[in-house]
C-alpha cells in the first residue's frame, strides 16, 4: 500500500477527486503524468494550487485537476506549498482528501485505485527486478539534477540571497529530504566543483549504457514486453536529458529507440508533453547552442565515453 501522509495544510482534506500539484518541466511529476495518463485520466481545468474554493474543490470524472507549482515563481518555496509537501518538491497527488507523496507511491496508488494494465507487475519474481530498476533510477535523482542544473538550467535556477535564506527558514519547520538547501546554496554561489559534475554525468553514462545493452535484446519496453513502472521512472530522465544536450543516439542507440516508443505513447503526447513542448523547445535549442559553442554537455560526456 502506498503511504497516506498527514499534512500541516488544510486544503488536502477539502478535495474530492484527483488533484495532482505537479509542474510541466519536473521529471518526477512527469512521470506520474504519464501513468495518469496511462490509467485513463485526463488533464482536466487548471485551478490556483492553494485555491480552496467551492469549484475548484471538486474533481471531475475521468479527469484529474490540476493544481500547477510553479518552480520558475519559486512557488514551491511558499509556506503554503512548504505545508503540503514539506520538502518542497513535486508531485503531490490528493484522492478524495487522502495525500500521497514520492513519485513511486503515487504511482503504486494510482495501480490499486484505477486499475487497468498493472505498472507494477504482480509477479513476485519481476516485481523485485522492476522495483530494483525503479531504485536504481530514484539513487541517480540527485545525478539527474547536477547535471541538468549544471548544463542546461545554469543562472536559470540560481537563487538570490534573499531566496536561499528563505528557503532556509521553511526548511528549518520541515524535512528538507531532498537537500535543498545546501545544493542551491552551493549551485547559487558557483561553487560546486567541475568534478562533481563530471562524477554525476559518469554515473548517468555507466547506468544508461547497461540498459542499452539490455534492450538491444529486442524487448519492447524496460522489463520485456510489457509496459511497467520502470519505464516512466527512466524516460523522463531521458526526455530531460535530452533536453539538456545528451546525444542518446549517438551512445546508447538500443535506449533511443525504447525512448521514442515510449514518447510515441497517447499518454506521454498528451499528459508529459502537453503544455510542456514549449520549455522542451527552448531548453533542447539552448543546448544545442551550448554544444556548438563547445561548452555543453556533449563535450563533457566525450570525455568520458573516451
């Protein structure tokens, strides 16, 4: 069972329906995203994340409302947000008044709540192999953003003094499990060492060429045949990836063609990208432009694939 957590918000336990805080560009909210997708729910009326009222309370059949945090507004960082979510990150889904955090327990919910092709395999030997890549791919989270931070954000998604300190100051009052602080701190004040970068893209590098080795067996999706939580867990590290310049055809040929399956899918066109092919656009030109001018992420890589 996924776990239900108690909130120091009010506006959780207002809501009836699905309501996902999520924004456009998150890896993680993307690939619940995906997987509401994928369980028949639609993207339905966009409301104020806080908003509490009357009709922005109830939900919609077949559809899931959506209640968008937005990161470039540091929204994210607001005491409001802060109480419903206290490590300050997306997603957070609400069914019915219960709150569900963590992108793999959404998604386990969202199997036993609605059902259809099951994303979590009910047979216990490649239930185990699936979770195992799910984790796999949760330890390289904090990789994934090192390297997009670094090589495709930039001075996007610095913080100004004023902001660190306030993020601080709403840490103190919750868990801060993402670590926030110290890396936005660091990020902010340029001081993160090429080598950590590089140590974080080595570790993206070895984790994609093993299972472009594993695909090239000719297996559909991730786990054989069958589509399954490990694939949204990897293609949206893919999808943002991408984004930021990494040359998957060129490198991890097998995982490419996975990759366009999975983006071929109704749910990945309508829910991931959606209102997202706009900043997709702007960060993959950005990039390219990057890695013409020879400072991207695909000199970086050349290095280390040496």
């Amino acid at each position: 069972m996924a776990l239900i957590h108690t909130p120091a918000s009010p506006i959780p336990e207002q809501l009836e329906g699905v309501h996902l805080f999520h924004f456009d560009g998150a890896p993680c909210a993307q690939r619940v995203r995906f997987a509401l997708g994928e369980k028949g729910l639609a993207r339905g009326r966009e409301v104020v994340f806080d908003s509490v009222t009357p009709d922005d309370v109830t939900g919609e059949d077949g559809k899931w409302v959506s209640r968008r945090v937005s990161l470039v507004k540091k929204e994210h960082m607001t005491d409001a947000y802060a109480a419903i979510h206290p490590d300050m990150v997306v997603p957070a889904l609400v069914h019915d008044g219960r709150l569900y955090l963590e992108s793999m327990d959404i998604i386990t919910y969202l199997d036993e709540a609605f059902g259809g092709d099951p994303m979590v395999p009910a047979d216990p030997e490649l239930r185990t192999a699936t979770m195992a890549r799910v984790e796999q791919a949760k330890k390289l989270h904090l990789s994934l953003r090192y390297v997009t931070f670094h090589w495709g954000l930039g001075r996007l998604a610095m913080l100004k003094p004023k902001e660190r300190n306030s993020l601080s100051d709403l840490a103190a009052n919750g868990q801060d499990g993402e670590n926030l602080v110290s890396f936005y701190s660091a990020f902010s004040t340029r001081s993160i060492p090429d080598a950590v970068n590089q140590d974080h893209l080595t570790k993206l590098y070895a984790a994609f060429c093993e299972l472009d080795v594993e695909l090239a067996d000719g297996r559909t999706f991730l786990m054989g045949d069958t589509l399954t939580i490990a694939d949204p867990f990897w293609a949206m590290k893919v999808l943002r990836l991408k984004e930021t310049g990494y040359p998957f055809p060129s490198y991890h040929p097998a995982l490419n063609s996975w990759f366009e399956r999975i983006r071929a899918r109704p749910a990945f066109q309508n829910e991931v990208m959606g209102r997202n092919r706009m900043n997709n656009r702007f960060f993959t030109a950005k990039s390219a432009v990057d890695n013409l001018l020879g400072r991207g992420l695909k000199r970086a890589l050349a290095d280390i694939a040496a």
